[in-house]
C-alpha cells in the first residue's frame, strides 16, 4: 500500500506518521497520536462522536475527513480542554448539569459545544439546539446538556470581562 | 425537645457522578481504546441475500490482499465444533458463520483476519461466495403457512417456534360474551433496534498460560464467561472476561454475537489476539428488538368497568430464536399486559415463528416484551374509552387496581408488589393542568384545528428475578455484591451488574453510605471483571437496583453486624446495649457514649479484640419478588393538518420508581428513555422490502432524534416504596420507554380523532399521518 507522510499539529503537538491515503483523520487521532477521548459511532457521518475542531474553531467530523486533507493544520481534541486537569467550564458545567451518561458522545459534544460558544457567546435555547443538531446523543435526551452549555456561557461571559480587568 | 433527624445521609441526594471526570475528559476505557501487542483486526463477511443456499466460498483473492492472515467459515468453525451457538433461553441455536445456507440479509457468512484493519475490509470485500438464492419469507403470516421451511436443522419441521399461553382462556371468553361492549383492535409494535452509540465490539487473546482474555462490551459479563465454557468447552478458570466502560447498551449488549466467537476462535487458531468492533450496519442488522402483531379485545360493561381482556400474538423473531428471556418465559414479562387494571379475567396467547429476517428479540431498554404490553394496553384503553365515549382519565380511575389491593394478584400470573395509580395519575394531572387542555382542545377543535392529548398509565415489571422463577442458561437470576472496608473508613464496592451510563459508580456508594454512615465519595465502585466481581447476571431488564442493589444494602448491614460486635469490644459494653441510631453505634441510656463506623473501621484492623479482623462482606440477593415501578404520562400534541407533522408541545412523567437513591440521575435517565420513546413513536423501524431486503442499515434510515426533534422533559416523582426490597427501591431506568409511545400516540390519535381516526401503527412519520388525515377526509367528502 502506498503511505503517504503525514503531518498534524494535535492539541499544541506535531504528530507525524506515514499512513495510508484514505487514512481517516479520527483513526489519525486515535491510532498514531494515541487520542483516544475521540470517538467512532456511525459510518454516515451522522452521530457526531468523532467531533474535533480544525484550525482553532472549525468543528469537523473527523471520521469524514481523510488524514492527509489536515495535514499542515491544527486540531483540537477534547484532551486539550482540561489543562493541568483543570477542568473547562464546559465540562464543569457537563458535571454539574448532569450532562453525559455513558460519555460516548460527550468528546463530540464538548467540542461542538467549544466551538458553538465561541461563535455565539450567548445562544438561546433554540440556537443552542440547532448547534448540537449534528451530535446524536442517546442517553441523556438532551435536555441536560443544553442546560449545561447554558450555564457555561453564563459564566463564561462573566469571566470575560474579569480577565479583561487585570 | 428536637424531633429525630430523619435526613438522609446519602441517600436521596443529587450527588454528582463520579465516574463523569475522565469521560469528560476523553479518559474513558471503551472497547475500541484498548489495544494488545501484536494484534490482529478481524473483519465480517455479510450476505447480500435474506435467503440462500451457499454453493461455496473462495478466499483465495482475499488472501492476496497485503496483510492477510486467514480466512475461516463455517467449515473450520464446524471442525473446532463452534459452528453453532446456544441462545440465551435454550430454545434454539445460533449460526456463528452461515453454515450451508443464509437465512437473513447481512448474516455473517465468513471472517477475514489482517495485520490492519484497513487489510481486514479489504479481504473481506474479496471473499467470493456463490449464492443460490431461495423463496423469501419476510413476515410471521408468510411462515405459519409452512410452504418454506426456514430452519431444516431443527427437528420439527415448521416455522412455528413455540406457544406461549398464560391465564384463562374459557372464562376469559365467556366473560366477553357476556360483556355489554367488546372493542377489538388489531395493534403492531413494529422492529426497532436500541443502537447504543458506541457498537459492540471485543478483543479475544489466549496469554501465554493459555488463558482467555476476553475484553467485550457486555452488560452481562459473567453469563458470557459461562456461556463461553458452554460453547467452546474452556474450564471457566481459564476464561477471564473484562467488560470496559460501554457506551450505552439498552439491551444490545445482552447477546452473545457471532463476532465474539469468531474472534475467539482466530485468537485460538492464530495465537495472536484478535480485535473487532462492529460497523454500524452490522450493529444495526445483527439483533433487533420488538416486532408483534398483536389483537386484542377488551370486555366492558356500559358503565365502563372493564370485564375482560383477552390478547392473541404473533411474534416474529426473525431466523433463529435469539431472545435473551429467562429459560420459564419465553416470550419475557408479557403477561404485565393486564397493566394498571383491575380485569377479572384475562388470558394472553403467542405463537412465534422464523422469518429470512435478523435474529433476537432482544430488549430494547425494556424488561423482557413489557414494552409490547404496555403500549397494547395503554392504546387499547383509550379505544375503550373512545368508543365508550368516556374520558380517558375517568376510564382508567374506574378500574385502577386500588391502593388497598396490593399485593394485588393479577389474572395473568403476577403478584404486583405496591402502587397508587389513582394519586400518581392526579398529581400528574395537576401539574399538566388537564382542565385547561381539555377546554382549550375544544377551542381548537372549533376552529378545525389539531390538537391531542395523551394520557399513559403504565405499570412495568421489572428485576428479574426470584430463583424459582428466573433463570438464564439455567443460572438463577440473582445478583452478588461485596464490599471491603479499609482501615481508613474508605472501602471498595463490587458487583455483578454492568453500568452502561446509569452511574453505578455512584448510586452504589450511596447505597452503601447510607447503609453505613460512611462518605460516599470514597468508595471505588468495581463492576464489568469476572475475575473480582461477584457472579452477577448482569444490567439489563431494570434490574440492577431491585436486585444488585438490594444485594448491596444486605451486604452492608451484614458488615453493620459485624461492625455491632467490634463496637461492643472497643466501648466494653455487650453488644445487645447497642443501638445503631444516626449513622453511629450508640450505648443505649448513655447518649454521647458512641463510635462511629469510621472509628470502628480502624478498630477492625487495630483493635479488634477476639473478633475476626477486618471488615468486609459478600452477599447473594435472591428477591422474593419483581418490582412493579409504575407512572402516569401527558403528551400534549399539535398535528398539522396540511402536511401531517405532529409537534409535541409538551410531556410530563410522573414516575413512582419506589425510594429514589439519586434523583438527579433518576431524572437523567427519565429523559434519556423518554427521548427513545419518542423515537420509537415517531420515527424509528427497521423495515424489510418484499425481497427480504433490510431497509435500516445505518442512522440516515435508521433516525436517532437529534436535540432539535426532541422535546423538552417535564418531570416528577411520587414514591410508594418496594414492601420488600431492603431499601424500597424499585427501578426506573425503562419506566420512560416503557410508558411514553403510548402516550404519544395516545395523544397524536386524540388529535386525529375529530376526523374518526381511531389508530395508527407506529412509527408515527409525517407521511403516515398525512395519509391519514387525507383518508380520514376523503371518507368524510364521500
Ligand atoms: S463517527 Fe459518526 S459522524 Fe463521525
Ligand atoms: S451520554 Fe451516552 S450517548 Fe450521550
């Protein structure tokens, strides 16, 4: 089989690997940079459990993506969220608001989430929901979660203009 | 003076899980995170045909492919006499790769083995099988003809697999003979599928003292370490089965599937461990749950008592008979069927039959058919109250058991433990607000416009269950537990059952907390390995709390006894002065002469004078009975009579689950089964064409409701506790999935029913209701 090298900035790390051409990125993820917190469900495109952002801000569904199309570019991965094992406040607020249950959709939804407020700091309900729509769920029935990601915009923003005073 | 504190120390508290850090974190162990050295990948082979005989398989263009390692069919499957798997309830045997014919489309025909997974689907792309197709036999009524007989191995040649009969049939006819109303419906619970997010999946590898180590997402770990020594004949020592984190199971990893066999068996020949994680297609093809055909006829008298009910089934269970029942109740709990009622006689009939369609009859969140029960009744009760032009609500207040009947024994066999129908269904009421919607819906209803409203009052058995009754495999369907207390006060918790996201890690702790008067937050919860945790048949059928709970909180006050005899020997007092009072042992007539369990802890390792040393416990909880959880449910609808969509406005559950342990959690897994309700109402079927062809083989057919289509929950508890279970619980984890498609199509009806519609078979698609709208009015026009 032709390889191909391959070269992904990963949560702040350059990973590179000779794979295959129709490597899909969430094996890249999984496989050679040995990030598990990034899932498979479905083989449709569907489910939304391969979730990471491209570039910052660009959510993706990894297992639609081949690994050489982001080679050059930055992902995000849910293991970057909790530095120092600090947790983000949209995990915080997942905790808090009993968000997840099995936790197999919970990478996807997390950065879809990361991904919705930085765009929209303050969503309704209803673009809140319109913003999870590409993240099946099938445990939680989503009410949880949408009060989670609202209770992480909340304080989010308050602590925009906290960090803008110092 | 203060009154006695009755606050709970850990029971009854919403507190967070602990197992959400690391699945928030991507730290999760599910099966596809795990990887041995030196693995191999497996990969199916799935029939394209539903019926077929298999002239011959050629592997040899597979076994070009870069990586290739081997490729094993029925053939050498059958030389290792693993050919054929028994299904859970004994009544049949399962294919492991088609042997001789297909039966169904996508059954597992062959098994590629590769250095990669990407080598693995490429062989399996080039395993050339020569079909010869044969006559289709897609639906029940097709087989109980018997002109093609699906399954020649078995020695009774017919489709028909089994009757099932429970109550009294003569008097249950002379009953409706005499009855002033007799209303018959003709009802299908169509086949539907749990689909879990993550699929199932395993790694089989023999280490190198020839033991299997098998990681599979399994809810039932230790009955697959015993059906693996029925099947393959490995002593059970040398099987250690580990069940990781799961994402989601809800029945669908109850089954022992043909993938796990093949595994095991390529870990054995090639003596490399070997990995599979199942497709979606192939988690959604391989089991199915659901599929009767049921008619019923309810007897009642003109005042609206109900005098009977009587209910003929036909079940399809596709080509082999995969139920994961208990060994005495094929076809499961279905006798629940009488429901919240009061009949005086009753008498329920099945007949299952073989299909060319996927095998199981497996649970979909559900305790063994009580889905299929509870919505017939529900559905039928408001056809009764139809045609008696009666309210729905007072039809049913009419004839609830009552609070003074319980133990109430129901004509279909059951003993129901405990329940208050009539309050559940008023404090839902209530809160709905009933009397507004009524009035409101006759304000719509003048102006033409759609409006429904649905009412369910289910009861579901559940945790299974009493040894006399229940077993698997011949394995009684009970459950252990055990619990060691370290110096510290800190301690471990073991189990046979398996968390799928309910949140065991926490919910145990708190029962044994409360037990106890320790900190919940630090007991380790351990469940899902053979090799530490007690037997256990496993989390499916709502039964983890009713009977894996109760064996915790008996384990606990047996180590409360224990701790009694070391607190006499610390405090020098007789052990009979004891008295275990505000999460302490107390001197009796000495208040503030005490020691706590965490003090008592630390003695048990210092200071345990001629007591055994240490603390600890394990217990096996037979029950002495199911749980009957029961809830009243409110779906209010708007259907739109242009286009057929329906938009649920709003829903309400009132659950009486018995003692609630956590009722944040209780809430999260009230919305979860609620939203598969709804799912299962509205959009969920696994449909076959004429030509046997599965038309639901991935989730952009097969609809899992997104967070734009789901409805927001409302919903409350009453709580009328389990008269024997050690701590009252009963179970709520299916209550939701259980008692919801009734009450949306309940509701969707209602709204229809202006224009005479009187039912619809699920699911409830836009274009079915718009077809029936335009019928309904068609007719009018006539
Ligand atoms: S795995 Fe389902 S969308 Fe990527
Ligand atoms: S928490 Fe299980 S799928 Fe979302």
């Amino acid at each position: 089989m032709n390889e191909i090298p391959v070269s992904i900035k990963i949560n702040g790390k350059q990973v590179t690997a000779s794979v295959e051409s129709r490597t899909l990125l969430v094996h890249f993820i999984r496989e050679q940079a040995e990030l598990t917190g990034t899932h498979v469900g479905c083989d449709s495109s569907s489910c939304g459990v391969c979730t990471v952002l491209l570039d910052g801000d660009k959510p993706v569904k990894s297992c639609t993506m081949f690994a050489v199309m982001a080679h050059g570019h930055e992902i995000t991965t849910v293991e970057s969220l909790a530095p120092g094992g600090v947790l983000h406040p949209l995990q915080q607020a997942f905790w808090d608001q009993h968000g997840l249950q099995c936790g197999y959709c919970t990478p996807g939804m997390l950065m879809t989430s990361v991904a919705l407020l930085k765009h929209n700091p303050n969503p309704t309900e209803h673009e809140i929901r319109e913003g999870l729509s590409g993240n099946l769920c099938r445990c939680t029935g989503y009410n949880n979660i949408v009060k989670s990601i609202q209770q992480a915009a909340g304080v989010m923003s308050q602590a925009i203009p906290a960090a803008a005073d110092d | 003076m203060t009154a006695p504190t009755t606050e709970k120390f850990a029971m009854g508290k919403s507190m967070k899980r602990k197992e959400d850090p690391r699945f928030l974190q991507g730290k999760g162990n599910y099966i596809d995170d795990i990887n041995l050295k030196g693995q191999l990948y497996m990969a199916l082979v799935h029939s394209p045909y539903p019926h077929a005989n298999i002239k011959g398989i050629d592997s040899s263009a597979a076994m070009k492919v870069e990586g290739a390692v081997a490729c094993v069919t029925s053939k050498e499957l059958n030389a290792y006499n693993v050919g054929w798997l028994p299904t859970f309830h004994g009544l049949d045997k399962q294919m492991v790769l088609a042997d001789g014919k297909v039966l169904y489309q996508y059954q597992e025909v062959a098994a590629c083995y590769a250095e990669t997974r990407e080598a693995a689907y490429d062989m399996a792309e080039l395993v050339e099988v020569d079909y010869e197709p044969l006559e289709v036999v897609n639906n029940p009524f097709k087989a109980m003809k018997d002109d093609v007989i699906l399954r020649p191995d078995r020695e009774n040649k017919t489709n028909h697999i089994y009757n099932w009969n429970v109550g009294d049939s003569s008097a249950t006819d002379a009953a409706l003979a005499a009855s002033d109303h007799v209303v018959k419906q003709h009802v299908v619970f169509p086949r539907c599928h749990a689909a879990p997010l993550e699929p199932c999946g395993c790694i089989a590898e023999f280490d190198t003292m020839g033991r299997l180590q098998f990681y599979v997402t399994s809810q039932a770990p230790h009955v697959y370490r015993t059906a693996l020594f029925l099947v393959l004949g490995i002593p059970e020592d040398k099987i250690h089965v580990i069940s990781p984190d799961l994402g989601g199971g809800f029945g669908n990893k109850v089954p022992v599937y043909p993938g796990y066999v093949c595994a095991i068996a390529g870990a054995l020949v090639l003596k490399r461990p070997v990995k599979w994680i199942e497709t979606r297609t192939e988690n959604l093809t391989s089991s199915f749950a659901r599929d009767y055909h049921m008619d019923i006829e309810i007897g009642a008298s003109n005042d609206g008592k109900l005098t009977a009910l009587k209910v003929n089934t036909v079940a399809d269970h596709g080509a082999f008979d995969a139920a994961a029942d208990p060994s005495k109740y094929p076809a499961g709990m279905f006798g629940i069927v009488s429901g919240s009622y009061d009949f005086p006689v009753a008498y329920a009939n099945l007949d299952a039959y073989f299909t060319n369609k996927q095998p199981g009859g497996v649970a979909y969140r559900c305790s063994f058919r009580v889905t299929e029960a509870s919505y017939l009744i529900e559905r039928a009760m408001d056809i009764v109250a139809d045609e008696l032009k009666m309210d729905p609500t007072e039809l049913r207040r009419k004839n609830f058991i009552r609070k003074d009947q319980f133990p109430y024994k129901s004509p279909l066999n059951f003993t129901y433990d405990s329940g208050d129908y009539e309050h559940t269904m008023d404090v839902a009421l209530e809160r709905i607000g009933y009397k507004q919607l009524l009035k409101e819906q006759a304000e719509k209803r003048a102006k033409g416009e759609l409006m429904g409203i649905g009412i369910s009052t289910f009861t579901e058995v559940t945790g299974a269950g009493p040894s006399k009754h229940f077993d698997i495999l011949g394995i009684k369907m009970f459950d252990g537990a055990e619990i060691r207390i370290h110096p510290s006060g800190a301690g471990i918790i073991r189990t046979g059952s398996k968390s799928q996201g309910q949140g065991h890690e926490t919910t145990w702790a708190q029962i044994v907390a409360e037990e106890l008067g320790l900190d919940p937050q630090n007991f380790l919860v351990e469940e899902g390995d053979t090799d530490t945790a007690p037997y256990g048949l496993g989390t499916y059928a709502s039964r983890s709390t009713p009977v894996a709970g109760g064996a915790l909180a008996l384990a606990a006050r047996k180590i409360r006894e224990k701790a009694r005899k070391i607190a006499a020997h610390v405090l020098e007092v007789d052990e009979r002065d004891l008295e275990w009072k505000d999460y302490k042992f107390e001197v009796m007539g000495a208040p503030g002469k005490s020691i706590t369990m965490k003090e008592i802890a630390f003695a048990a390792y210092t200071n345990p004078g001629d007591n055994e040393p240490g603390l600890e416990a394990t217990l096996y909880y037979d029950p002495p009975n199911m749980v009957f959880p029961h809830g009243t449910y409110v779906a209010v609808v708007d259907v739109d009579r242009e286009t057929g969509e329906t938009k649920v406005r709003r829903f309400l559950a009132i659950d009486d689950a018995g003692t609630i342990i956590n009722p944040m959690i209780v809430e999260g897994q009230v919305h979860g089964g609620l939203t598969e309700g709804f799912a299962i109402a509205f959009m969920q079927e696994i449909a076959y064409d004429e030509a046997g062809n599965n038309l639901a083989t991935n989730f952009t057919d097969y609809l899992v409701p997104t967070s734009l289509e789901s409805p927001s929950w409302e919903t409350g508890h009453t709580v009328t506790p389990s008269p024997h279970h050690p701590i009252g619980a009963k179970s709520v984890g299916e209550s939701p999935n259980v008692g919801s498609p009734a009450a949306f199509v309940n509701a969707v009806i209602d709204a229809l029913s202006p224009l005479g519609v009187r039912h619809i078979d699920m699911p409830l698609t836009r274009e079915k209701v718009w077809a029936a709208i335009r019928a309904a009015e068609g007719q009018a026009a006539d």
